[in-house]
C-alpha cells in the first residue's frame, strides 16, 4: 500500500464513523419525540367511570357454555 491509499482508508473509516454518530443521535432523538408524544396520547386519555350501579356479582365469571 502507498502512503496516499492509507490516507484514504483513514478518511472514509473517520468518516464513516462521523455518519455512525449522526445516526444514532437522530435515532435518539426519534425515540424522545415518539416517547413524548407517547406520553401526551395517555395524558389525554380521560378514565372510564366506574360502573358504581352494577350489582357486586356482575363480571366475575365467565359463561363459556354460551
């Protein structure tokens, strides 16, 4: 190998070093936004009331002969 054909190894594995990195921090940063957002949609998200009306038995079991 000559000298100008080691250079350029080195610069395209630095640089694709450089482009690793961007990456992953873009992904990073993808990931923080769908987290958020993920955390907004819950927030919203408003409770169903209790149905307080119902007799105590209701829902316990389940009927499988049906």
């Amino acid at each position: 190998m000559d000298a100008m054909s080691i250079a350029r190894l080195s610069t395209s594995i630095a640089e694709t070093g450089i482009k690793n990195e961007v990456g992953l921090t873009v992904l990073k940063k993808a990931q923080d936004i769908q987290a958020s957002t993920a955390a907004q949609l819950l927030g919203a998200v408003t409770p169903m009331p209790g149905a307080q009306n119902l007799p105590a038995h209701l829902g316990n079991t389940i009927n499988t002969k049906a």
